[in-house]
C-alpha cells in the first residue's frame, strides 16, 4: 500500500511539473501601478481610447496591458488609437513613467502624438527585456544616436510614419536579433553610417518613402540574398556614383523602370512622364561609373534599352532569371569594358549579330541561355573575345556548326545545346575537349563518331562534365580523360559493347561519378573491369541491348547509388550484395 501511494505521488507530481496553469496570484505590481496611473492622470485622452484605466483597478485588467500570470509584472503594453482617421490623437508628452516597467517586453503605440517626448530614446534605452517596439505614426521628429543600447533583445522595430529628418543612427544597424525593421516614411536621409552591419536575423525590412537623396556619393551597394520584397526601392535611381549594385536572390518584382522614372532626367530629355513605363529607361544610361550591376534571380520584367551602351565603365552585368522581354540591344557592342554578361532565363527575342559584340575585347563569360534568340553572323566572323565561357543554350544557331569557336584559344566552358545545329561535329573542335572542362551539345543533330577525349593540357581541381545526349552519334563508345566527372552519351546510336570505354582504362585513377548510356545500341555482355570505376555513383544502362549477367567486378563500386538495367536482355547472374 505504501509503494502504491508513492507511486502515485511520482505520477501526480510529473503531471504537475508537465501542466502549464493560467494562475493569477495578486494584483499588478505597486511600482507599476503607480507609474500607470500617473501616465492616465497626465494623458491627453479626446478619444477616450483608455477609458478602462480606472484608478485603484488593477492594472493588469486594463485594455492594452498584459501581466505575466506569475509575477504580475507588465511585460505588455498597447496604446493604440483607434480613431485616428478623426484627427484626434492621444498625446503624451512624458515617458518618464516608463522606466518603472522592468520588465517589459513590447510597447506599442500607434497614432499616439509623442511630439513634446523629446526624451524618448534614451528612456526606451533603460528597458533591458523589450522585444517589441512599435510607435508608427507617433508625431517623433528626433532620432537620437546612442553611445551605448540596451537593445539587445529587440526583434521588432517599427519607427514608420514619423518625421525624423535625419540619417539612420547607427545602433540601428547593431542589432544583432532584429527579425523586423520598418523606417518607412520618415523622410530619412543618407548616408548609411560607415563600419559593419550586423543584421544576422533580419527577414523584414521596410524603407519606402524616405528621402535617401544624399547617397551621391554611394559607390557600393549590396542587399543581396535578403529576402527583400515588393518593388524595388526608387532611390537606386538616385545613386550616381554608384560602381556596384547587386539585388540578386530577392523577391523584387514589377517594371524596373520604376527604379529610375523621374531620376536623372535631363533638360534634353524632358518631363519623365515622356519615359516608356513598360521598360527599363534610357536614363540608366546617365549611372556613367557604374561597374558592376546585378539584380538576378528576382521577378523583374520590362525590356532593355539602347541607353545600356552609355555605361562605359559597366564590367559586370547580370540580369538573369528575371522576366525580362524584348531583344538585345545592339549598343551591348559599345561596352568595350564588359567581362561578365549574364541574361539567362529571361524572355528575350530577336537577332543577335556580329554588332552586338563590335567592342568587347574583355568579355570573359557570356551566360544568355534559355531564351529565344537567334544568333546570326557570317561564316568567317573572328570574335574580337577570347572567352573563357559561353552559354547559349536554346538559341537558334544552327544548322552549321559555329565556326568562329575555333579562335577561342582559352574556352574551358561551353553550352550550344538546343540550338538546331546538324551534321559532324568538326575535328578542331574535339581537339579543343582537352580544355574544356564543361561540355554541353546536347539536343541538337550532330551525326558522326565520338573521338576519344583526350587528357587535358592543364590539370584541373574542378569536375569535368560532358553532356552529348540526345543526338545521332553512331560507331562505338569512345575512351575518356580521367578528370570526366559526369557523362551523359544517352539517347545516341552507339553501337557495340561497353569494353572501349570501360576496360581500356589501366592502372589509372578515374573520376567518374555518373554514366549514362541510356538509350543507345549497345550490345554485348557488361564486361567484368568495374575496379577501374571506384567513384561511380550514378550508373544508367537501361534501353540497351545488353546480354548476360552482371560482373563480379561491380561489387566494388561501393560508392554506387543509383543502378537501371532496364529494358536489355540481361539473364543473369546477379551478385551484387544487397
């Protein structure tokens, strides 16, 4: 019987200890109801939106406070007005009152006139527990900076809708917790203050309709991978001595002219009203030191103007996977400093010829994939580039093989795939596979034999990749470099067995960590030297014609994941272990 009742005493108590009670033990602490009530005494009230503060009434029942249900200490405190469309608003011209409230974690005022609180920073700076501060629409004209904050717990800040005339302090920049920011409307102005910004947990940020027109001297801007939404903020049109801009991995959306529309718009020029709203304005043209602008991955759509050939000193330019619409135009040509150019996965159209590239002896990469343009330039054209990359996946290219390749001694990634091209693929250009660590001609036409791949010229730490599927390549499989990571051979006509690729490669360290030959003609049976393959991951030879079982050799490839056999004539053995 007494082992029973402890028992049940064990289980009472971790009933208890895993219970969570709403227990309201006393009323609101002295010290708190005190400083309250002298607030209610001193406030000017017309809409009588605190009717519920009553004198000698518990505090923690007042309308807008919340006490913790332990220590009735007030840890939330709301003073919104809720008439203020009326034009009557609660004022409050002293805070003095709020350092009583230790405990404090969020204050929220809204339409509530602290005009005459001069003050109300640094008593504000005195909460150490706040999480939450709120006063939008507060009637506040002075935003003091701070030596030192006690801010460091803040996760909401929202100071919109005042007037504070002045440049972001500082601190604000500081806090490290600080999940969401709302200055909007504050006619706040440049410039940004100098040293490091540390907004680690910041996924909210709202600065519109301020006045950041003092940033002429900004000449490096990056909100990249913030999260930012909406539209993009129209004082990026403002920044003429702007070198580098980067937008990327935001959810920016809607026309981008709307960035410039009204900026930089000269006498010449007139009214901006003038500008086409529908694309990204000749006067982007007029950031004459820009260097660097990127706004990819965003949902931006408008078209590109003329004016794009203006930016002389424009180096680096990426506006991919947006929405833009429309063609290319051909003053891309003038840029005679551009290096980097990326427009993948856009909605361009149109002819791209030789003008388009007149000028740009320093291009090094072009990234222009996935959209439907056509390149058209005559047989003998000799680039004025030496590029390094060129990525032109679905443009219309074809049907012959594109010449001018051969005078790009130092190409080491190239992507023509889908681009109607026919016939063999020319001898000069398999040669050109020892430095070409990328390879991409799939979904074209090309007809012929793949040569063997030879080692490379210069030894790479990156993968190789070869993409060759989805052709007519005929004749057997050829032999690889050891430094191919990736081959893709499938949907192709080759023919014969798997040996010339497979069993001719001795004493050597392969790198190959997936193989697709789905597909194809293949016949044979699977031959017995997988030892050569170690890092194989990836292995497709379904749709073949493959005869007989599997290897013992394939029981060491330990790093096999992924295996389709399906679709051959395979009969057996199977040893491969579970």
């Amino acid at each position: 019987m007494k082992v029973l009742a402890i028992t049940l005493w064990v289980i009472l108590f971790l009933i208890l200890k895993n219970t969570k009670f709403v227990v309201c033990v006393g009323i609101c602490r002295e010290n708190e109801q005190r400083a309250l009530e002298s607030l209610n005494k001193e406030v000017d009230d017309p809409t009588n939106s605190l009717a519920s503060w009553v004198v000698g009434k518990d505090c923690c029942e007042w309308e807008g406070v919340v006490c913790n249900n332990l220590t009735r200490h007030v840890i939330e405190l709301h003073i919104v007005n809720h008439w203020q469309k009326s034009g009557y608003l609660i004022r409050i011209n002293s805070l003095e009152w709020l350092p009583s409230l230790l405990s404090l974690e969020h204050l929220d005022m809204h339409y509530v006139d602290l005009s005459k609180a001069t003050n109300w920073l640094q008593v504000i700076n005195m909460l150490p527990s706040l999480v939450d501060l709120s006063l939008s629409h507060c009637s506040l004209h002075h935003i003091q900076p701070l030596l030192h904050h006690n801010f460091s717990s803040l996760e909401t800040l929202h100071l919109s809708g005042n007037k504070f005339n002045s440049p972001v302090p500082k601190w604000i920049f500081n806090l490290a917790n600080l999940v969401s920011l709302n200055l909007s409307d504050n006619n706040f102005t440049g410039p940004f203050p100098e040293g490091p910004v540390n907004f680690t947990s910041l996924t909210t940020f709202k600065a519109s309709f301020n006045s950041f027109n003092y940033l002429s001297n900004l000449e490096y801007l990056d909100l990249s991978y913030n999260m930012l939404s909406g539209k993009l903020p129209n004082v990026i049109g403002k920044l003429g001595n702007l070198e580098y801009l980067d937008l990327s991995g935001n959810l920016f959306e809607g026309e981008v002219s709307e960035i410039f529309n009204g900026n930089f718009v000269s006498a010449e020029m007139g009214n901006s009203s003038s500008l086409n709203a529908k694309t990204l304005p000749e006067s982007l043209g007029q950031l004459s030191m820009l260097k660097t602008f990127i706004i990819y991955n965003n949902r931006l759509t408008g078209t590109l103007p003329e004016s794009l050939g203006q930016l002389s000193m424009l180096e680096y330019f990426a506006i991919s996977y947006n929405r833009f619409t429309g063609t290319l135009p051909e003053s891309l040509g003038q840029l005679s400093m551009l290096k980097y150019f990326a427009i993948s996965d856009n909605r361009l159209e149109g002819v791209v010829t030789e003008s388009h590239f007149s000028k740009l002896t320093q291009l090094k990469s072009f990234y222009a994939s996935k959209n439907n343009l056509t390149l058209k330039v005559s047989e003998n054209w000799i680039p004025p580039f030496q590029a390094e990359t060129i990525k032109i996946r679905g443009w219309n290219i074809g049907p012959l093989f594109p010449v001018w390749f051969r005078t790009q001694k130092l190409i080491t990634d190239v992507d023509i795939s889908d681009g109607g091209i026919q016939g063999e693929v020319p001898t000069w250009f398999w040669n050109l596979t020892s430095q070409i660590r990328i390879l991409n001609l799939s979904h074209n036409q090309f007809v012929g034999e793949v040569p063997n791949i030879s080692p490379p010229s210069i030894e790479y730490g990156d993968p190789w990749l070869m993409y060759l599927g989805s052709n007519n390549f005929s004749g057997p499989l050829p032999q690889i470099s050891t430094n191919v990571s990736l081959l893709d051979l499938s949907k192709n006509s080759f023919s014969k067995g798997l040996s010339n690729l497979l069993c001719e490669a001795k004493n050597k360290s392969y790198k190959l960590e997936i193989l697709n030959l789905e597909g194809n003609d293949l016949s044979e049976e699977i031959p017995d030297c997988w030892m050569n393959w170690p890092e194989l991951r990836v292995l497709i030879l379904r749709d073949n014609n493959l005869i007989g079982g599997i290897p013992k050799s394939m029981e060491v490839l330990s790093n096999l994941q992924s295996l389709d056999l399906g679709r051959n004539r395979l009969n057996g053995p199977f040893p491969l272990k579970g």
